[in-house]
C-alpha cells in the first residue's frame, strides 16, 4: 500500500515496484509539485513518514541536491525514490522548498 499527500489532497493506491513516488503520484492524478523529473530541481522533495526501507537506496542526484540532515529527517526527491519489488506499507508527503 501506498499512501501519497500532496497540499490539495490525499491518495491511497497499490505501490508500483520500479515505479518513482513521482510517477504513481501523476499517474493518480495527484497534484505532486515537480520541474524536472531528474533530480535537479527539488521540487518533487518529499518526507517518508513510513517505509522507507521499501524504496532504492538513496541516488547520487539526490546525495547532490539534498542535504545530509535531509536524509536523516527522511527526505527524498519523489522523482528519484523507487518503489523495491518487495514493497510494503509506504507514507510520503510533497514537501517542496518553496
């Protein structure tokens, strides 16, 4: 299960293994803030508030745009946070800088 917010609304969809958070986020409609879809941009930054270890490890597009503490907090770009095979319960938030 995958339960994604953004500022407007909520979803609560199946997670999509290979699938980017910011991917199943368009593909549900969800107003999911983002520029890029590279990794550059930091609009799509989220917080996994629940199961992270279900997504890849953290890329080096995300190592170069966010910072330590970020990570620590449990930050992650949604255009570089990949849903594992073996995906469990998930919970992220579009917390954009801006």
């Amino acid at each position: 299960m995958l339960e994604l917010k953004s500022r407007t609304k909520s979803i609560v969809v199946e997670a999509e293994a290979g699938m980017s958070l910011l991917d199943i986020a368009l593909k549900h409609d969800l107003d999911w803030a983002f520029s890029c879809t590279r990794g550059t941009c930091a609009r799509c930054r989220c917080l996994v508030e629940e199961g992270s270890e279900f997504l890849e490890e953290i890329t080096d597009a995300e190592w170069d745009r966010l910072e330590p503490e970020e990570f620590e907090q449990g930050y992650r770009l949604g255009c570089q946070a990949i849903v594992k095979s073996e995906a469990g319960s998930i919970k992220a938030v579009n917390r954009p800088y801006f």
